[in-house]
C-alpha cells in the first residue's frame, strides 16, 4: 500500500488521496522535476484486476498523448510502479487542474441557473466538437459531474474542464462491433448499456448532467415517462431550452443532436432569441421585449387609423342622412337599415383599431386581443404543447391578410389580421422571434 511523501520512480512525490475505489487511486502528487503539482492515476495490479480494466487504463494513457485542447488536462507520463521487482500498479500522470468539480458543488447545495448552465454547456459542447473530430472520433462516454472541474480563481473568467478518460473509446464503431459496457446509470444512454457508443451517446451524458445541474436531482431520481426524463416542472427555465435539453436526453438515438457541432448551433440560436431583437424590418410599430423567461410581442393599431374613424363617421352620418330623406321606407326598414350600417361602419373602422398582445413565459402563452383598452378576447395554451409556428395568408386575391398561426396539437390560434396592414414581412418576423425563443 503507497503512503504520503513516497516517491514513484524518483521523481513524483505522492502527497494525498484525491479519490479510491476497489482497484484505482488517485493521489495529488509533486513532480520533483518540473517542480509542479500533478495528478497520479494507479490501476492497482492484483488477483482480481480484470483484464478489460487494464486495456481502459492503457487506452486511455493512448489518448491522453494525442490530445491536446485547454480545457483537457495535459499528459504527462505513464509508467509501471514495482516493489521487490513485482509489478504493484500501473500509473498515469497528468496536469493538475485546481478546480472544484460539479458534483462537490452539487453536494454543497448549490442549484445552477439556466445563464450558468447555459454557459457550461456551449464549453463542452466545444470539448466535444474537438474530441468528436479526432480521426476516429473520441468518445468520452463517462460524462458525469464528478468528471467535470469548474475553476473558480478570483479576478479571472470560470473555466470548464473534461477530465477523467478513463471509459474512452478511440475506434470508430462499425456494424455489429461491441465495446466495453462503461457509464454510470442515470448519465449514460440506453444504447450505450448495450455496447454500443456514437457521439451522440456523449450528447445525452452532457444533456443529463445540464438537468442535475438545474434541478438538483441526479437523472436516475426523476420521474420518467416513456424512458424519458421529466423535469419541466421542476424548473422554470426557458421553453426554448427545455426542448433542447429534451433533444439532448432523447432515449431514441435516431430523434437526438447527431453531433455536437448540431447541438451547439442550435442553442446558440435559442441564445440570441432571448438575448437580443432581430429588428430587420424597417418602420415597423411592432414591440417585442424579451428574456430568457418571457417573451412579449405587441402589434398595435395602424398608424393612421384615426383617418379611418374619422371617414368611417363620415359614412354613417351621410348613411344615416339617406334614411332619414327616404320618407317613402317604413320604419322598421329603416331602423335594420341603421342597424345594419352601424355594424358595417364599426366593422370598417374599428377593425383597425383592435391591438393585439402574445405574451410567453416558462410555462404558458397567452393571446389578448383590446380595443380601446377593453379585452376583446382571449386565447390561453401551454408554450411546451405548441408544435410550429409559422406566418400564413387569408382572404382572397384581390385583399390578403397576413397572420401568424400557433400549431397546438390538433388546435390552431391565429392573429395578426386584426391589425389590417400586417405585412409579410412582419408576420414572418414574429414567427421566426418565437419560433427560435422557443426552441422549435
């Protein structure tokens, strides 16, 4: 059994566990050469050391040589520890990255916002690019948030880490091949507990660890419908984003992110959608304000309506005036007649005058529809229910009006052709604001 301060092949000096289990070590220890703080992994040499442990170990001292990214600890050595001339355990050195990982934060209570675990995910998501590219691709296969370090130095920027390759997999995966079953349940995907791994197998382990991150409850302890993790409501987090964690934990390899590359250009959509406003349509009057829990787009009423009630005044009265002249109709032909006006003339001008509101938040939408500040109507639905949106025309060929259509399963909401003068431009504006806010 190693002690603290005993030297390895007369130059790393072990100074204290960092972490043990049944067959591996990992000791803190000083490199009396570089004269630095590294990381020794030992692979314990003994009767019930599996031969599949030995092969993981060397293939990951294999990849570890090739590997060479910022945000990957860096190789340093590998060796064979001997007492008595009898082999005692294997070693693999590496930098010395100080940093908490994600599960001790997790163990000291801490919940991560969606801007934080936001920001973790495009770091690995870049980790993954990079390993993912390698030829053949390198599939780390044991993402989980012990394996992943955030540092914390005060006055400079948190930087992410991936380490721990120890369930690597450096071949690229051909029909029928198997490989080692690795994982941790809860992290790792279903085909991935059957022999096989793709990067996408990596996607739903980072995906995971993203909503042990928010929820604060390991993957394995939620509740589950069809295979699937249920945590919506758990958080409050923005729809777009629920929908890309959804992806990213697919049960079904074929419905996921293929490739993190996929993955990442998909949040970084959902990103600008919450963070800025595409304004690219000139003199429009359409408000949007946004974050990344509510989504708010105002159309209000034409810029020269007032013109419209003014002519539309005009109509009725001269409308009234000719009844009145016409001595020769009776009454009551009269009175449907003014009646029958009265409903044209608001229906002229005052269509015009409706302004019309959709709001978004983590969990609902709402469309309001005002005249005068008087609520018309209202429509209400669940944001996570909602399938498509897109911009569409009615009417006929000689007047067609834009509107916008929310697909919500077998229901459909629409708005947008109150306002009279919504252009296409502007309809497939707004369909595209909540389309990419979210996440479809």
């Amino acid at each position: 059994m190693l002690q603290p301060q005993e030297i390895l092949v007369e130059r790393y000096q072990l100074q204290r566990v960092l972490g043990e289990s049944a067959s591996r070590q990992t000791w803190l220890a000083w490199d009396l050469v570089n004269r630095e703080q590294v990381v020794v992994k030992l692979l314990i040499a003994s009767d019930k050391l599996q031969w599949d442990n030995l092969r993981l170990f060397e293939r990951e001292a294999k990849v570890l040589r090739q590997l060479n990214h910022p945000c990957i600890p860096e190789y340093r050595d590998d060796f064979v520890v001997k007492k008595n001339q009898e082999i005692i355990s294997f070693a693999l050195v590496q930098e010395y990255i100080p940093a908490k990982s994600l599960k001790d934060l997790l163990l000291e209570g801490k919940i991560f916002s969606e801007t934080e675990a936001r920001k973790i995910a495009i770091a690995l998501l870049k980790i993954l690019i990079y390993l993912h590219k390698l030829s053949p691709p390198v599939l780390h296969r044991d993402i989980k948030p012990s394996n992943v370090l955030l540092s914390q130095s005060k006055g400079q920027k948190k930087k992410i880490y991936l380490v721990d390759f120890g369930a690597v997999q450096d071949r690229a995966a051909s029909e029928g091949a198997t490989f080692t079953v690795v994982g941790t349940y809860g992290y790792a995907p279903l085909e991935q507990f059957g022999g096989r791994a793709t990067p996408a197998s990596d996607l739903y382990a980072l995906g995971a660890n993203l909503v042990n991150l928010v929820t604060g409850i390991a993957p394995a302890d939620l509740p589950q419908l069809d295979s699937k993790m249920q945590f919506s409501h758990l958080v409050k987090l923005n729809p777009g984003f629920v929908r890309w964690l959804q992806k990213m934990t697919e049960p079904n390899l074929e419905y996921r992110f293929q490739s993190a590359s996929a993955a990442l250009e998909a949040l970084n959509i959902n990103q600008q959608a919450i963070t800025t406003v595409s304004q690219d349509i000139p003199d429009t009057n359409i408000a949007v304000s946004k974050s990344s829990k509510q989504l708010e787009i105002h159309i209000p009423v034409q810029k020269k309506s007032a013109i419209g009630l003014i002519l539309g005044g005009i109509g009725l009265f001269l409308w009234i005036w000719f009844i009145i002249a016409s001595g020769g109709i009776y009454f009551w032909t009269g009175f449907l007649w003014l009646i029958l006006g009265i409903l044209l003339t608001a229906w002229w001008t005052l269509s015009s005058r409706v302004e019309t509101t959709i709001c978004f938040d983590n969990q609902n939408f709402e469309i309001r529809w005002k005249l005068f500040d008087y609520t018309l109507r209202k429509q209400r639905g669940n944001v996570l229910e909602i399938d498509n949106i897109y911009s569409c025309k009615t009417g006929n060929q000689d007047k067609q009006v834009h509107e916008i259509t929310l697909s919500v399963g077998v229901n459909e909401y629409y708005f947008g052709k109150f306002k009279g003068s919504l252009s296409q431009e502007e309809s497939r504006y707004i369909a595209a604001e909540i389309r990419n806010w979210l996440g479809l």
